[in-house]
C-alpha cells in the first residue's frame, strides 16, 4: 500500500515562509515524480510544483514561480516544497501527489497522478 503522508502546514503572516514536507512509503519512487497541488474553498484543485525523482527536473505554475522551491531527499523518500513571501492568495489545502508513469507533457494534471496525501492546510493572513 502507498501512503503519502505531509506536514509543516500552519498559520503564517503574509510575507513569511513555510516548509511542506511530504514522506512516501510502502514502495520505492525511484524515477517517478511526485508534486504538490492546493485547493482552496470553493475552488478546483490547481497544480503547484512537481519534481521527477532521477533527473530532479523541476516544474512550477507560474503564481508560485520565484517564490516556491520544490527538492527531494531520495535517501528519505521526501519531498519538500520551500514557500517563501507568501500571499492570502496561497491560502489552500496542500497536497502531495505521487504518479506511476512520467509525462513531462502532464505534470501539471492532477488527474494523471495515482497517489494522493491527506493534505495539510495553509493559512496566509493579511
């Protein structure tokens, strides 16, 4: 069984940083990617950032460009998404994904991801 499991959600001031972390277990994501999508109240659920687990090719939507760092610990089987000068605008649950098969031409589609976290809710105050 795959479990995706995050963390480091929280409140946070507008402007400041958070450190999502997300551990996979129960089989190996060698070569595979994993990604970070949100969703907030009312709205669909939207990609953040994606990573591929041999090259490290990175992916970002473009509001998190420049503010966002996604990195991976192949050792630990983690990923972490690094949110700096954080906006309202971020305030979303948070969600690990992880996906069998890459296509680079995909990576943003949440639809083509198999496993999925729980989700950890973010909290950016004005």
């Amino acid at each position: 069984q795959v479990q995706l499991v995050e963390s480091g959600g929280g409140l946070v001031q507008a402007g400041g940083s958070l450190r999502l972390s997300c551990a996979a277990s129960g089989r190996s994501f060698s070569g595979k990617p994993m990604g970070w999508f949100r969703q907030a109240p009312g709205k669909e659920r939207e990609f953040v950032a994606a990573i591929t687990w041999s090259s490290g090719s990175k992916y970002y939507a473009e509001s998190v460009k420049g503010r966002f760092a996604i990195s991976k610990d192949s050792g630990k089987n983690t990923v972490s998404l690094l949110m700096n000068s954080l906006k309202p605008e971020d305030t979303a649950v948070y969600y690990c994904a992880a996906r069998e098969a890459f296509a680079a031409a995909t990576m943003t589609e949440s639809a083509r991801y198999d496993y999925w976290g729980q989700g950890t809710q973010v909290t950016v105050s004005s």
